[in-house]
C-alpha cells in the first residue's frame, strides 16, 4: 500500500512540471506578440471627396451651403472631370432627388425630374434658359460648366414661377488669374471623336479672361443618329477693386 502511495504522488509530480514550466515566464508570450505587432507595416488609407462650401442658387449670392435653410446639392468640375462626364444629364444622375433623362439619352435636350416633378428649364448663371417645349432646347456641354447647383424646393420669389420641385442652375466657367492651359482630344465609343481646349489666365492687373472650347463628331447609339456639336465661349473679367469685379461672357453652340 506504501509503495502505491508512492508512485502515486511521483506521478502526480512529473504531470505538474509542465504546467509549472509554461507559467514559469507568462510575459515571454505577451512580449512576443508586441515584437511581432511592431514588425508589421502601417496601413495607410487616404481618400478624396468632392465637397463645395458655397452656393448662390439659394440667395443669388455666394454664401456657405451649411447656413443655408434650403436643400442645395453642387456638382462641381472636378467631379465632372473625375467621371469623364459630358452632359448636364449625365452630372444630375449623381444627384440625390434628380432623376435625368426618364425617356432615354437625347443629344439635343436636358430635361429631367426634380422631387418627382417635371422640369425642362435651366437656369445659366442665374438667368432662365426657356426651351421650346419640343425636344429642342439650349444645351451647355461639360467643358463650359465650372459646377451644377441643384436648388430643391420652390424657389419663385428669386427666379419667378417654376416647378415646385425645384431647380438647376448652370455655373459657367469663370475668368481668374490663374493659368489654365489644358487641351484634350479622344475617341469615344460608337466612333465619335472630340478635341477641346480650356485656356485661361490673367492678361493685365484688373483684367483676366477665360476661353473654353469643344468640337465632336461621331454617331451615337441609335442608327442615323449623330452627335455633331461645335461649342465655344469667352469670358472677359474684369476685377478694379477687391469689392468690385464685372464679368462679360458670350457663347456660341451649334448641334447638328
């Protein structure tokens, strides 16, 4: 009974020293692990998002878009450029309560739904663009737009009698004293090729000018269908004082 006692107790001892052993240095492991940890390479994510701080669609004015009580949306022209867009239509699918073009793609008109209701007049620069009510309208190509304001809401006591849904107003590009020089030609699908210019800059001290233009030539997806357009526009700024500035624009467009 002795000698059962015995072994007993030695067997009991040889199955401890293991768990002795792994709780003799519990901080290996944990230091382990941190050294481990700060081996690893940091992963950096950056982005970028497209957010303007003022609008004048709400009060004809520049004023930021946060203090404003109206539902303003912007599409600005680095959004535009981002996504290779070319038309108003094609801007306002990205904007939320717009819904562009029901009836399908038209290169000789903008039309569009603003909060469900029927709208087909544009605003540019703040003034009305009337169309004839017959799938022929003015239009405005992306290379002359600096940004889209999408006003939700009624809005006749600035603009006059309108749709209750709303607005949209085209912002033209404008003359400043930095130098823009880019030109750009493609070929897009269907066989359609453009080439544009978008010229710019400061040509005295209170005088600066701004001159966009676009020719396209090429078919579309319907047959016998084409999408010819020739566009141009100038824009002349002149800036005497820093409270005092004139702008004169003219703009020439042909769609055939």
């Amino acid at each position: 009974m002795r000698n059962l006692t015995l072994l007993a107790l030695l067997a009991g001892t040889v199955s401890a020293l293991p768990a002795l052993a792994q709780s003799a240095d519990p901080g290996r492991d944990t230091r382990a692990k941190a050294s481990d940890q700060s081996r690893r390479d940091d992963i950096v994510v950056t982005g970028r998002n497209f957010v303007v701080a003022d609008s004048s669609a709400a009060t004809k004015s520049d004023a930021p878009i946060l203090s404003t009580p109206q539902a303003i949306s912007v599409v600005d022209s680095d959004f535009i450029d981002t996504l290779n867009l070319r038309t108003v239509a094609e801007a306002l699918n990205y904007t939320s309560g717009v819904r562009s073009q029901a009836f399908g793609s038209d290169t000789r008109i903008d039309y569009y739904q603003l909060r469900g209701f029927a709208n087909s007049n544009f605003f540019k620069d703040g003034l009305i663009l009337y169309n004839s009510g017959a799938f022929l309208s003015w239009t405005t190509p992306a290379e002359g737009i600096e940004r889209l304001e999408v006003l939700k809401g009624p809005s006749s006591v600035l603009y006059g009698g309108g749709s209750a849904g709303g607005l949209v107003n085209i912002v033209s590009k404008a003359p400043n004293r930095r130098t823009i020089a880019n030109i750009e030609a493609g070929v897009d699908e269907y066989g359609s090729a453009y080439g544009s210019t978008d010229l710019g800059g400061a040509i005295s001290d209170t005088l600066a000018v701004r001159v966009n233009a676009l020719v396209r030539r090429g078919d579309t997806q319907v047959e016998l269908a084409q999408d010819n357009r020739t566009y141009g526009s100038v824009a002349l700024g002149w800036t005497p004082t820093s409270d005092t500035s004139l702008t004169l624009r003219g703009s020439y467009t042909r769609d055939r």
